[in-house]
C-alpha cells in the first residue's frame, strides 16, 4: 500500500453528491415567503413551544438516551408498542442508521428514478451501490422495483408519498412489492408526509411492519408537526431491527428540546388537525389555479405541489425560479431530482399561495 500524504476517505466518499437544502433567503428588504423544504406554514403547536423554554432551566442535563417518555407518547398517539420505536436527530438520521446497520460494500440498496436523495446519499455512505429504477409518471412502480433485485439486494427505500414528486401508491400495491422480495430485503416505507394523505387506499405501513420481520416505517416531526429546526423522526421497527439500531445509534442522538417539543407536539392534536386542514385547502387551490394558468401540476398528496414549467427558454424553471425568488417567494429547484424545467412549492399561508399564484401568472404573461 502507498502511503498518502494526508488523511484519505474511505472508497467512495468523494463519489457522494453532498445534499443541497432548498433556499431560505429573500434578496434584501423584500419579505420572506419560505416555501423551499415543506414545512408547516401555521408554525409549530404553540404547546412544543412552551415546552422547549420551559427546558432552557435545565439545559446542563444529559437528555433520556432512551427517549423512553417520547416513545411513549408516539405509542400513545398510534397505538403502537414504544419498544419497537427507535427515535432519532430528524428521520434523515435513521436513513443513515439503517444503511449502516445493513448495507457492506457491494451490496445494493434500490431507490426510485425521483425518490428522496437523502437514500442515496447514505447508500454510498455505507459504501453500497445504488440502483435507481425508471417510476412511471412520476409515480412508483413496483414492477420496476421488483425487476431490479438481485441476490445483493438488501434494501428498498420507498417514499410513500415520494418527495419532491407528491405522488403515493395504494397500500395494496406497497403489500404487493413486500410480498414479491426476498425475506432477506428490507422494505423501508419513508412516511413522512403520511398526515397529510386523504385517500382511503393509503397506509403509512403500521400494519406491515406489525406482521412481518423485514419492514421498517419511518416518520419526521419535521413536517406536519413544524418540528424541523428542532430535528426528530422516529422509526416502527420489528423488534430485531430496533435491537440493531439501538446498537448503531449515538447514546444521546435524540436532544432534549426535541423529546420535549415531540412529547408536547404530539399530543397536540388539534394543531395537528389544523395544519392539515389548512392543507387540503391550499392544496386543492394551489394546484387549481396553476393549472388555469396553463402549468402542468403533478397531482399531490402532500404538502407542497411540483410544478412543470414549460419547454423552451422564455419561461423556464430557472427563470420563474429567479422571478419568485426576487419577489420573496423562494421554491425548490429539483434539477437534482431528475427535474430540470420544474419547481416544488410547498404549500404555505394563504398569502404565500396567493402571491405565487399571482407572481407566476404576470412571470407567464
Ligand atoms: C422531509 C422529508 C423527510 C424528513 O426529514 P427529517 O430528517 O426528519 O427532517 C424524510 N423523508 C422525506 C421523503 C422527506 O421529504
């Protein structure tokens, strides 16, 4: 072996396209609209934030590493058994534990064509492979999943509903993919935008993971609950599984403002009720009124909308991006996810939905 003259990563550091956050700057003296990472418009249950001061008088003390009240309290909420519960800094860190809990070097782990970068970002970390297949209208498709598995498979990661495209598939199509892979494969159901699903053929996948050893759910407090500067998800696991993570995990990985805050904003259902209210709502007009202003919208289940723009330079991604962003709307740009000419627009307050609305509508003049 020859020796480096600095400190080299480990194969396949360097080959990792680092993350990159949606936007949240305004140009100077222009009023922020922050519509770039779908986050809750109406704020955080204001009974979190008493929660979080009433914690600034015993910040000195090492939190729960057990976040034992927490997953109560998630149980509580669900119905689910708190030791099967593992909580974490935000459900991006679960992804990352579960890719290091099963994935080694050479094995393949299988993302769709437009799913959540965050997957394969932490496959490569693992050192594993990723295997991207084709979705079909913006929209998983499990026969594509299903074609791509191969002996060293170990996972599936599955945004139901995916991120940025907005789309879901029936629960009976996610027990169709379970039922056709190996035992040896897990199945991980990312539901971050569950909350927000109004279609009586969806299932956040409780049951799934009840019933079998090879499924794992993962859910966030970044998004209904408005929760994400403070960075908590939590995963429903077999037994088995939880055991393994416990292991992996950092001894204090969940801080003490977020079990605080997650305890209170759980339990506050009807902030939670509201948010999603506020949704459907906005949800429904958004995607209306963009598609009168002759924009192809991907029909949404959650809460923000991706936004096709039209082909040819005058009106482009990238420049209603720069018209929006100038008049305080920031979106998302999702080149990165295999969407050069669209935008994602979380579903923000009625004059943030409003003023998109209107800003695009001179921008397409
Ligand atoms: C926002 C989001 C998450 C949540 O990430 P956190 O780390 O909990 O903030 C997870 N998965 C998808 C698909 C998301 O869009």
């Amino acid at each position: 072996m020859s020796a480096s003259l600095r400190p080299e990563p480990k194969p396949g550091v360097m080959d990792i396209a680092a993350y990159v956050p949606g936007k949240s700057a305004a140009p100077a003296g222009v009023k922020l609209h922050k519509l770039s990472s779908n986050e809750n418009p109406l704020g955080a249950s204001p009974a979190a934030k008493e929660a979080v001061k009433a914690l600034t008088e015993k910040m000195e003390f090492y939190p729960d590493g057990a976040a034992t009240k927490l997953r109560e309290a998630i149980g509580e909420v669900h119905g689910l058994n708190p030791a099967n519960i593992v909580c974490s800094n935000g459900s991006d860190e679960i992804l990352g534990l579960l890719a290091q809990t099963y994935l080694t070097p050479g094995d393949e782990a299988i993302i769709t064509e437009h799913g959540f970068l965050v997957y394969k970002i932490y496959t490569q970390a693992a050192g594993a492979v990723p295997v991207t297949v084709r979705e079909k209208d913006a929209t998983t498709d499990v026969d594509a999943i299903l074609a791509a598995v191969t002996d060293r498979t170990r996972i599936v990661f599955l945004a139901n509903p995916n991120n940025p495209t907005g789309t879901y598939i029936p629960f009976d199509e996610v027990r169709r993919l379970h039922a056709a892979l190996p035992k040896n494969v897990l199945l991980v159901l990312d539901a971050a935008y569950a909350e927000f699903v109004r279609r009586n053929d969806y299932e956040s996948g409780i049951e799934l993971v009840s019933s079998t050893e090879n499924v794992v759910m993962t859910r966030t407090f970044s998004k209904v609950y408005g929760l994400g500067g403070i960075r908590l998800g939590w995963a429903y696991c077999p037994a088995h599984i939880a055991d393994a993570m416990n292991r992996m995990r950092g001894p204090f990985n969940v801080n003490a403002a977020a079990i605080e805050a997650g305890i209170a904003a759980i339990r506050d259902r009807s902030h939670v009720e509201r948010s999603v209210a506020h949704n459907e709502q906005w949800l429904a007009w958004t995607t209306e009124e963009l598609t009168k202003l002759g924009l192809n919208v991907t029909p949404s289940v959650g809460n923000f909308v991706l936004i096709h723009f039209p082909a040819g330079d005058a009106h482009s991604a990238a420049k209603a991006d720069d018209y929006l962003t100038a008049r305080g709307y920031v979106l998302r740009r999702v080149a990165a996810y295999g969407f050069p000419n669209a935008l994602r627009m979380t579903i923000g307050t009625e004059d943030a939905n409003r003023g998109v609305v209107a800003a695009l509508k001179d921008f397409l003049k």
